[in-house]
C-alpha cells in the first residue's frame, strides 16, 4: 500500500459513522462504486485517491510551505512577462517546449521551475526570470 493510500485510509478511518455514510451515498449516486457494501477507500478502481478527493470529506494533504514564497514570486514574474509580450501560457509553453500544465504550475506559483525548464523559459523571454518583481 502507497504512502498515500495509507494516509487516506487513516483519515477514512477517523471518520464517525455519518461522515462514512456520507462517503458511501455521494460514491454510490456517482457511480463510482457498486453500491453501499463497496469499500469506498478503493473507490471501485482500487487506489481510494479519487474517491477522496471527489467527497471533499477526506482532504489531500496540504503541500510543504518550504520555498513557496520563492514559487510564488518567480510565477508573479512570467505572469510579468507573458503580460508584457502579450503572450498566454499556451503560446509560452508552445515556444519553450515545456508543457502548458507545468507553465500553469509555474505561473500559479505552485512548483519552481526546474533548471532546464529555467534556461529555457529566461531564453524565451531574454530575461531571468528570478529577478525581484515589483
């Protein structure tokens, strides 16, 4: 068993009996399990992830606060950028070759970008991209 999958089972686990009925009802009316006997964790496929994220009683866990402040301000600056040259996410990840759902991440402030991904995106833009924005 994951990481994960563990972590779930453990919260699944610290719920009373009306939050499990809760889970079983919103994963029968959806489809995503056979019934009220199915064993919501597995949600039907067998990881329990999804069947946590889609009741919104079972949270995911919350990221590293470590280096997010970094993150965030380097996606304010290729926000900056992108704005500046009139560009979307789109025409950014078509030009660099980086795929628009890390540039999503990127811009977000949701991940820093990876070295190469930074090489490229400073070439792209003919400036560095981890300078103070303003």
């Amino acid at each position: 068993m994951t990481k994960k999958v563990k972590e779930i089972v453990s919260a699944y686990e610290r719920l009373d009996a009306a939050e499990k009925e809760q889970v079983r009802r919103h994963l029968a009316k959806n489809g995503k399990t056979g019934g009220k006997t199915a064993n919501p964790l597995t949600n039907g496929r067998g990881n329990g992830y999804n069947a946590s994220v889609s009741t919104g009683l079972l949270k995911r866990r919350k990221p590293s606060s470590v280096g997010c402040s970094e993150a965030r301000r380097i996606g304010k600056r290729i926000k900056t950028l992108m704005l500046e040259r009139d560009e979307n996410q789109s025409r950014v990840a078509a030009a660099t070759g980086i795929c628009r759902a890390s540039i999503n991440r990127y811009v977000g402030g949701l991940r820093k970008p990876i070295p190469a991904h930074r090489e490229k995106l400073e070439a792209h833009f003919g400036a560095p991209i981890d300078s103070v924005c303003d």
